[in-house]
C-alpha cells in the first residue's frame, strides 16, 4: 500500500521536538490534501472543503497549528518558522508524498514557507494560496503599498482588551463581507468563527498577529517550483489583494491567479461552492 492510498486515522495529535502537541485530522484515501487555516481559527474552518474532498476521492488533511484550536496553548514558538517545522513534522509522521498544500490567510503564508523549506523529494505536488497574507502585508520601505504598522498594534490593542468581543466584531464584520449593504448575514458561520477563535490561547493568537503581518514571504515565493493557484477576492477587506495575490503571481514561477470579483476574505465558506470547484479543477489539470 501506498502513502498515497494509505487510509487516513481519524484524528489524534503529534507531539514535536518541542513538547507542543498538534491537533490533526485524517480522513479517507487518495492523493493527500493537507489544509492550513488562517489566524485565529482551527481546521473546523475547513469543514467544507474537507466533506467535498473527502466525496472526491481524496485523503483530507487537517491539522490546528500551535497555540489554535485543540493544540497546545504554546507561549513560544508562534512564529512562522516553527509553523512550518510542526507541518513538516506532521506530514513525515502520516507519510503524505505528492501532497497538495492549500492555504488561507495566514495558512498561506505557513503553506509558502513549508512548502519552499521542506517539499522537496516528492512531498509536494502543488500548492494553493487563497486570500493569502504573502508576499508581506506591512508597509516598508520596500513595500510601500502595504498596511502601516498602526494597523496590526490596532488588533494587538483590542485582542488585549477584550478578546471574545474583538473575535466577534471580525466576522460579524470585514472577515466575511457582512459590513457590506446587502450582505446575507449568517449568524451561525459568526458564531462558529468566534467558538473557534476563542479555543485558542491568547497568547499565541496576540503574537500570531505579528507573524502573519511582518514575515516576508518574498524567497519563499521564488523559491517554489510546483505549481501554485492564487485565488483572491478583490474585495477582500482583511488582505487586500493589491499587496499580496497582484504580487505575489510576479515571484512564483509556476502561478496561476483567479480572482473573484465582490468576494471577500473568508470566500471558502462563504461561496464553497465555487472556490471548491475551482480547486478541483487545479487538482486535477
């Protein structure tokens, strides 16, 4: 048998070189697609591309990075490199080869670096940025055209304060487009991102912010050489896509962009429909 066909074990947890234990999903058979969530959830976010997938005929993969959803409640280590390290981990302990990698937000960035560290040797075989946070989302001098730095202490200001109210008016608001006229308001993906949000650890999620904003992706970017789909809605309030997906096709050597017009950040849930056709037709091309 296989990795590739090596049926997947439910669920359980790995515990790295560190001691952090990793919460992860593993359902089904078929060529690997692991899926990496943005901050401050848990792979709950992938619900529904993990059902589609899983009726697909694929092996879904999921896991809660550290100090998210039911790993370790890490107090160090909350920083990109270490993401990366723990999904390198994780795929050595399952087995996965010729992996598909697909990331949102700051998954995206954790998907850029590991797959530019570790995909090497036939663990990767293609790889998916969806509203991701690459190439960097701050303004520097050379990136004049990211947010400035008032933005992110603006969300490290209001975490402290009071974070279960914060992790409420995210989704209820810019996450999802709801703060739009006309909007279809669901209550229940508001209410599901904030049960996420809020299994995490306070710490990990407040340092978390400075990871996904300041990191730069630019190497990482030039670095891989799968085939990569940047998918991007343009009216994505949370990355706006002139400093990350209109950027970042320009460094991958092997890129594809799609971009969706009137489509906000958390579009997989939002129009599943869609981004879930489209990513099988990546898989499959």
């Amino acid at each position: 048998m296989t990795s590739q066909t090596k049926p997947g074990s439910g669920s359980g947890t790995i515990t790295t070189k560190d001691g952090t234990q990793i919460f992860y999903k593993d359902w089904g058979t078929g060529q690997p697609v692991v899926f990496h969530h943005g901050w401050p959830l848990s792979s709950d976010d992938w619900d529904a591309q993990m059902l589609f997938f899983l009726g697909q005929g694929y092996r879904v993969v999921a896991h809660d990075r550290r100090g998210h959803g039911r790993s370790s409640q890490t107090d160090t280590g909350n920083e990109m490199d270490t993401y990366a390290a723990d999904v390198a981990e994780l795929t050595t302990h399952l087995g996965l080869k010729d992996a598909i990698h697909v990331g949102h937000s700051t998954g995206g960035g954790e998907v850029a670096r590991y797959v530019a560290k570790y995909g090497s040797g036939g663990r990767v075989a293609k790889a998916v940025l969806i509203g991701a946070v690459p190439p960097i989302m701050l303004k520097t001098a050379a990136n004049p055209g990211g947010l400035p730095i008032e933005v992110f202490d603006g969300f490290r200001a209001a975490l402290a304060a009071n974070r279960a109210q914060f992790f409420h008016d995210v989704p209820a608001g810019p996450f999802y487009g709801f703060n739009r006229p006309g909007a279809q308001v669901s209550e229940g993906v508001v209410n599901n991102w904030w049960r996420q949000g809020m299994m995490g650890g306070t710490k990990a999620h407040y340092d978390c912010i400075k990871a996904f904003s300041e990191t730069d992706f630019t190497e990482d970017l030039k670095t891989i050489d799968v085939p990569v789909l940047v998918m991007h809605g343009d009216d994505d309030q949370i990355v706006p896509i002139a400093d990350s997906a209109l950027i970042s096709i320009k460094l991958l050597k092997k890129g594809e962009l799609k971009v969706y017009k009137g489509f906000p950040h958390g579009m997989a849930t939002t129009h599943a429909d869609v981004i879930n056709a489209d990513l099988l037709a990546f898989f499959k091309a």
